[in-house]
C-alpha cells in the first residue's frame, strides 16, 4: 500500500476520522495509531505482522533492561542484542529479500535505524526507557514514517505521542499542502522524467550523444531527490493530521555549495544518524591524528554498503566520503589564511558540487560498476546532439530546477492562504488533486526509490 495509491489516502481518512474521534483519550488515541499501523504492515504480507511487533517487543524490553541496570557488562550485553537484532534484520533483508520474499515485502531499515537509535541513547543515557509499552509500540510502528523515512529519535516520538492532540487550521493545511506537493513530485516531475529521460537514455547510453546522457544524468538528480522528498512530503503531512510533526528531511540540497553542506541537506535524518551515531563512535580526533580524514571516509562507506551489498554502492559511499575529508582539509586551509568565500565564488562551487554529486549518482543507479563506466565513457566522447531532447523535457527540467530553488516563504503563504477556506473544502481540494494525479500518471506510478532500501 505505497502512499501514491488511492487505498492508501482512503486508509489514511478512515483511520483520522476514528482517531479524530477519540483524541481527548490519549490511551484510546495510541490504540488506534496500533491497530491502523498493524493492519498498514499487513498489507506488506502476514510475515511482516509477525516480525515487526516480536523485534519491537523484543527491544522495549532491551532498552528496559539497559535503563535499569547498574552493570556496565550486563548494559553492553543488551545492547549488543539490540544490535545483533536490528543488524541482523536490516542484513537478512538485503542479502535473502528476495528469497524470503514473504517475509522482507518491504525494507526494515527506517524501523531498525529508529530502534538502534532507541536502545544506544539508553545506554549513553541520553534517554530514558518507556516503560508503558503502548506508548512505546504506537511510536516504533508509526506507520507514516515506517517504510522509507524519516528516521524518528523514538524517544522525542514518544514525547510528541504522550501529549494532548490538537489540529489548529494552520497545521491541517500545512498537512494536506504537504500531501499535495508530495503527490505532484511524485507523479508529475519524478515520474515524467524516469520514463521519458532516466531509463532510457542512462540504461542503453550507447544510442545517444554524450550531451544527451549528460542531460540525462541530472533529470537522475532530479528525479530520485522529487522521488524521495515527495515520499517524505506524504509522510509529513500524514503525520501532521495525527498531530505529529516528524523530522524534515531534505532542505534544498542542490544549491549545496560542497558535499559537506550537501549532507547537511540530503536525507537529513539518514545523515544525522550517521554522524550521531556511526562517525562519533568511531575513534576521536584527539586519539588518533588521521581520524578527522578517515572517520568520513569509513562512515560513507557504512553508508554506501547500507544501500546495498554491491561495488557500485561501495564507490558511491567512498567517492563521498572523501569528498567530506577533502572538503574538510580545505576549510582548514581557508580557515588558516582567514580567506572567506565571495557571492561568485559561491556560485561556482554550487556548479560543481553539483556535477561531483550527479557523477556519484551514475555509480548509485548503475547495476554494475561496468555499467557506471558505460555512462562516463559516453559522456566523455563528447559528441553533441539533442536529437532525443523533446520539449516537454526541457519544460520539466526547467519546472524540476525553479521548484528546488523557489523561496520557501512561497509554501509558508500558501498554507496561510490554504488555512483560511474551510477545513472540507481543503479535503475536497486535495482529493481531486489525488484522482486529477491518478488519472494523469496513467499505468500507475512505479514503487518509492527509497523505499527498497
């Protein structure tokens, strides 16, 4: 049930009206967030019904178990389960999805990310353990957020869940905006350019010019960064109207001006589990000179291997990961010499942050590090044709770069302007945004890029 599909909004009404309707009783409130989420993964296939709620149960009771010891051995033993638990799940479903296909329907990374973060904070005692299970198992099965994004601090979850509900106007029409602007990234920009740029011209890059694949490689850029924030938009706003912001995810990320700025942009709450929980585990820079270079480095390529087992993903974490170490030396540098940075020089390395971060996509769609080398090597003959270039996709293209860079005040007065008309009017509005982007997408939009890992 992908959150584009029409039984997906009608699951999300129904559950509202229900929650809506008992939101006074926080108890009958989370009960209902259990049920609706319980039934959203059974439709994922009867395997994840039962592996979802077991790993859950099995972790309130480690991060019980952490909290409430006073032996540094026994918390380390605990926690190692934890890990042992989720690792092992997010592994299992990687390396044998595909045989066990009737367990791992969706992938459990966003879960398991979201408990590690749980049981680790216990144990640095940066939290504290739930210890009423329905508050804990309604936010570790939140289901907007479960299957790609974003990655919630379960213990801040908790807290929002365990206070009194509320939708003033404003929030509800940020909530149905956020759907919208989801919807149209998704099947408007996204899909367009997957099947009428992406898939053809990157997977036989041989029967175009260079400029052609050239071209193609940014309509990549912009098709998985609307692809993913449009999920995270629906996401947003589907938690919004249970009255729950969840974290922000993407914050213009293209107009980075170097890759560390990029991360700071992209996949925000992947990024932040990295660092917080990955690059300040590894060993200091006051232990070990090196490790301001090589910390990034091993945490990219951690990164990269969660994306999936393969060469291609390894090149991409790596290319990144020293990038973030290159990037850093230089602001080192620059930082010695007291040398700041001017408007145009900002410019240029928006430009070239840019074509560094599309050359590393080449590697993270590729099937095979041989078909990456396909691509590069037709972008190298620089031949130059735009025989295959239509106008249409100049015209997305063109819509794809205005709608990244436009002004965020721009959503802001839209929600101030959406708020105002009455709350079943706004419904109204959004249901016939769904049915005009349903019809418009035709066969049907393919399943969240994000979402497989």
């Amino acid at each position: 049930m992908y959150p584009t599909a029409a039984p997906y909004f009608v699951f999300l009404v129904a559950v509202c009206l229900v929650y809506w309707a008992v939101c006074q009783i926080r108890a009958a409130r989370l009960a209902i967030l259990v049920v609706a989420s319980l039934f959203f993964i059974a439709k994922f296939g009867l395997g994840c019904l039962l592996l979802v709620p077991v790993a859950a149960a099995l972790d309130f009771f480690f991060g019980l178990g952490i909290g409430r010891s006073t032996s540094i051995t026994q918390r380390r033993v605990l926690l190692a389960g934890s890990v042992v638990l989720n690792v092992g799940l997010m592994a299992a479903a990687k390396g044998f999805g595909a045989k066990l296909g009737w367990l791992f329907t969706f992938s459990l990374s966003y879960y398991c990310f979201q408990q590690l973060s749980y049981t680790i904070d216990i144990f640095r005692r940066d939290a504290e353990p739930e210890t009423n299970f329905l508050n804990y198992v309604s936010a570790a099965t939140f289901f907007p957020s479960l299957t790609a994004g974003p990655i919630n601090r379960l213990p801040d979850l908790i807290d929002k869940l365990k206070k009194p509900f509320s939708l003033e106007d404003t929030r509800s029409a940020r909530a149905l905006l956020l759907i919208a602007s989801g919807l149209i990234k998704k099947l408007l920009i996204a899909q367009f350019l997957a099947d009428n740029l992406v898939n053809n011209f990157l997977d036989t890059p041989k029967l175009y010019s260079g400029f052609e694949v050239l071209v193609a490689v940014w309509g990549y850029a912009f098709q998985l960064y609307y692809d993913f924030s449009g999920y995270t938009d629906i996401a947003m706003g589907s938690a919004l109207l249970l009255g729950i912001a969840v974290p922000e995810n993407f914050h213009r990320p293209y107009s980075s001006a170097n890759i560390a700025e990029f991360w700071r942009k992209w996949h925000i709450s992947f990024s932040q589990w990295l660092r917080d929980y990955v690059y300040f585990s590894l060993p200091s820079e006051r232990r070990v000179a090196a490790a301001k270079f090589t910390n990034p480095i091993i945490t990219m390529l951690l990164g990269g291997l969660w994306h999936g087992f393969g060469w291609t993903f390894l090149i991409w974490g790596a290319m990144h990961g020293v990038a973030l170490s290159l990037t850093r030396a230089w602001h080192d540098w620059r930082k010695k010499l007291g040398k700041k940075p001017s408007a145009i020089g900002r410019y240029v390395a928006v430009f070239f942050t840019f074509q560094f971060v599309c050359a590393t996509w080449i590697f993270f769609r590729a099937d095979s590090a041989s078909d990456a080398l396909d691509v590069f090597r037709r972008i190298g003959s620089m031949t130059f044709s735009v025989e295959h270039i239509s106008l249409a996709i100049v015209l997305y293209l063109a819509a794809a770069v205005l709608l990244h860079i436009a002004p965020e005040s721009w959503f802001d007065e839209a929600v101030a302007l959406f708020s105002r008309t009455p709350f079943i009017l706004q419904g109204a509005a959004i249901a016939g945004v769904v049915l005009a982007l349903q019809t418009l997408a035709g066969k049907g939009a393919a399943p969240f890029a994000y979402s497989k890992f």
